[in-house]
C-alpha cells in the first residue's frame, strides 16, 4: 500500500487516539503537576474595654477569585508523586532505616495507602488472569467436544456472568455471602458460628474478590478461545490422532500452539482490565480491607469539601505506567513473534 494512501486510511483513527487518549492523559499529567489553592484567611481583630481578641475567617471571594486566576491550582512538581499519599519517598526511606528484616519493612510500607492499593491490585491481576486464561481454554475445549444438541445451551449459559453487570454481580453476591445470605448462613450452621462473616476478614474478603473476578470475567476468555478452535485445522487434529497422540497431548502441542496469538491477545485485554479493578470493591463494600489504585482516584474525586484532582491525577498517571509495565513483556513477545515469521 503505498505511503499516501496509508496515511488517509489510518487518519481517522489516528485522529480519534490523540482526541479521546493522548490529550486526556497529558491534560492529566498538567493537573497532577498541580495542587489545590489554600483557603485565603482573613484575621480581624476586635477591641473593647476588656481586651482585644483575634477571630479568622475564610475570605471566600478571594479564595474563588484566586482559583479563577489560576484554574490548575499551585505548580506543585513531582511533590504530589512523592507525598505519602502516593510514593511516600520520605516514609519508604525512615521504614528502611528503622526496621531489620525485609518482612517487617513490607509490613509498615503495605500501611501506607497507595502501596496498600498497589498490593491487592497486583495480587488480584496475578490471580485472576492466569486462572481465567487456563479455565477459559479448558471450558472452551470441554464445550467443543459436546454433542451439537446441548452445545448451544451450555454457551448461553456459560456467558450468563458476562451479561450481568459487573456492580449488579458483585451486589448479589455481596447479599449471598452477608449473615442473612444463602452462603454466608450455610458457613454458619456449618462451623457453628452465628458471628462467623466473610467480610470481617481481610483475607477472606480477598479471596472473595477474586473468585468474582474469574467468575465475571471467565465467560470473555472462553467465547473467545471457542472462536478460536474452530480455526484449528481438522487435518492436524486427525495426524496427531493417527500418530497416537493423546487429548492432552493435542492440546498442548496443537491446540495451544495455533491458539497462541489469541492467548496474548486475550491476556493483553485481561491486564489492562484486572489492574483496573474498581466495581467490584464498591460493590462489595470492601474498601475496609480492600483498596485499589482505582478506588483511591474514585476516593480522591469523592471528596465532599474539596475533590483532590491532584492526587487523582497523580494515581491515574502511575495507573497508566503500570499498565504499561505490565504489557511491556508481552508486546515484546508479540514483535518478535511478528519479526521472526515477517520474511
């Protein structure tokens, strides 16, 4: 194709990326250099025969007439990035020095907010993407090898979590597993424990985001690597069987290999998504013991007397890096696979 011509081809898309991407995250990045203006205070001082005595008070047309001024707020620099609500340099520095052990380190750095958010953030993109990649794969090769009959109602049912919405989901599940809920009263009667709750327990709670997450976000993966399968050519099939070739052995030797584009494709989309966790918190009600990256901008924007728009520009720009960070290995892969078969 020659150059001119590409370049109209791809302009109305390029053109849309800079509008509804590229300008936001700078216009993002602008605001997170910024901090919110101080309250002007106004001291006055009144006199009588007993004494003078001081009063302030917020001189509120000059506080709004400085924020018209100045629209963004104070030049702040990086010192957002670095407050201890985020990075927490100066925090990080005085644990290191006071602390022996890495474990003890660990534990005063996750009281900190934003590592606290980072922490079950990652543990919930590490858990759930490869849960989700490997029982989507089994489920979509399961559900391929059954009779043409109940094939269709298996996947109707299968995409049953994908079509609820993700707050709605979590809310029912939230009621199931509460003291008056089907799961959370069986738990009880089980262990004998009217007091026993599955949200007064942090580990719990997170094991409970977590199986939500597989469970909502399964049904993506496996449409997807069904649509894949029906690629996979029949006649490869056929002279693994003829070879003597095992089920498990087509799978991983043929299956897996053909699907291999599909699989980063899909684990590219699960990344950028689960580092993303957000509804299911508030669904849950679980930010006592759980917060992510995304909660804390929601948190920040929140804020009854002042929205914190620094901060949550701070947040969201290094929300960005990270995903950046965590697709950098796999587009890695992707060129060289993509240079290796190029000619």
């Amino acid at each position: 194709m020659p150059n001119r011509t590409f370049f109209w081809f791809i302009l109305p898309t390029l053109t849309t990326m800079i509008l509804f991407i590229a300008l936001p995250i700078v216009s993002v990045f602008i605001q997170s250099l910024h901090i919110e203006h101080e309250q002007v205070i106004l001291v006055s001082e009144s006199c009588d025969p007993f004494g003078c005595t001081e009063t302030t008070s917020v001189d509120t047309e000059a506080t709004e007439k400085l924020r018209r001024e100045q629209p963004l707020g104070r030049f702040n620099g990086l010192g957002t990035y670095i407050n201890r609500s985020h990075l927490a340099f100066e925090e990080v520095r005085e644990a290191w020095g006071a602390t022996d052990t890495m474990g003890a380190f660990f534990s005063r750095i996750l009281n900190l907010p934003f590592y606290k958010a980072l922490a079950f953030t990652l543990t919930y993109t590490f858990v759930v993407t490869p849960f989700v990649l490997v029982l989507g794969l089994a489920i979509a090769v399961g559900i391929n090898n059954l009779p043409k009959l109940v094939k269709g109602p298996t996947i109707f049912v299968s995409l049953l979590p994908m079509i609820v919405t993700p707050l709605v989901g979590s809310l029912i599940l939230f009621w199931m597993v509460d003291g008056d809920g089907i799961i959370g009263a069986t738990l009880q009667r089980i262990y004998d424990d009217n007091a026993l709750s599955l949200k007064a327990s942090p580990a719990l709670t997170w094991i409970m985001l977590i199986v939500y997450g597989v469970w909502h976000i399964l049904p993506f993966s496996f449409i997807v690597f069904y649509a894949g399968l029906q690629t996979v050519p029949r006649e490869t099939l056929e002279s693994a069987m003829i070879d003597g070739a095992t089920k498990w052995q087509r799978i991983i030797h043929v299956i897996v290999p053909h699907l291999m584009p599909i699989v980063i494709f899909v684990t590219l989309i699960l990344l950028m998504d689960n580092f993303r966790v957000f509804e299911p918190i508030v669904g849950f009600s679980a930010e006592a013991h759980a917060q992510s990256l995304s909660w804390i901008i929601f948190k920040d924007l929140r804020e009854s007397a002042n929205p914190l728009y620094s901060s949550a520009g701070a947040t969201s720009m290094m929300t960005i890096l990270g995903v950046a960070i965590l697709l950098t290995p796999v587009l890695i892969r992707t060129w060289r696979d993509f240079r290796r078969r190029s000619p």
